[in-house]
C-alpha cells in the first residue's frame, strides 16, 4: 500500500543548536504574519531621532517583538536554549529572525518550485 508524508518540515541551524520546524504549521505562518506587522508597524512610528528615551524605547520594542518571534517558532525551552549564554542583544535577535524567515521563504519557495514542476 502506497502512502503519502508530507515533508513540511525546516531544519536550523543557530549557533550550533539544532531546531526543526514545521514550515507550514500555523503557529509559524502567524509568528510570521505578526513579526512582518509589528515590524512595519515599528518603522513606522514617527519618533525623534535626537530623543534618545525614543530610540532606546524604539530598541526595546524591536528585541520584544524578536523574542516573541522565536519562543513562537523555537518554542519557550527552544528560546532559552539559544540563549542561555547570551544577553538580550537586539541586533543579535533580529538576525536570527532574519535567518529563519530566510529560512521559511527558501522552503516555501522550493515547495512551490517542486508543484509548479520545476525542480
């Protein structure tokens, strides 16, 4: 008898930890969908580039709303296992979001390559 398993999954590599997530779950589409709003959102907040309470609070939003991205996709125990060693650093937590949203989008890409026949 024949089956069908469907290959959704995405594996990471962080910094020598290993995660694998499901591309397609909806937990990850709407970690994604959030991370893309509240991002622009952010960008687009008018602030005073002299005002440095501003643009620490600006900072501080932007690390929030990365960490709410990863212990969405990683999982709480995930997060923490990346940084155990790590303080929160901002500029750190946005490139591992960027890293597996490049991720997400290579995968979906591949998929659609692979239905569309062009793989």
């Amino acid at each position: 008898m024949a089956s069908f398993k469907s290959n959704t999954q995405i594996p990471l590599d962080i910094d020598g930890h290993q995660f694998v997530i499901d591309g397609i779950s909806k937990t990850v589409m709407t970690a994604v969908q959030v991370i893309t709003k509240r991002s622009a959102e952010l960008v687009d907040r008018k602030i005073d580039a002299n005002n440095s309470v501003q643009l620490l609070e600006q900072v501080d939003d932007m690390a929030a709303i990365c960490k709410d991205f990863l212990t969405s996709v990683l999982g709480l125990v995930g997060y923490e296992e990346l940084m155990a060693d790590r303080v929160d650093d901002v500029a750190y937590l946005s490139d591992v979001c960027q890293y597996i949203l490049q991720e997400i989008t290579a995968a979906k890409t591949a998929r659609i390559n692979r239905m569309m026949g062009r793989s």
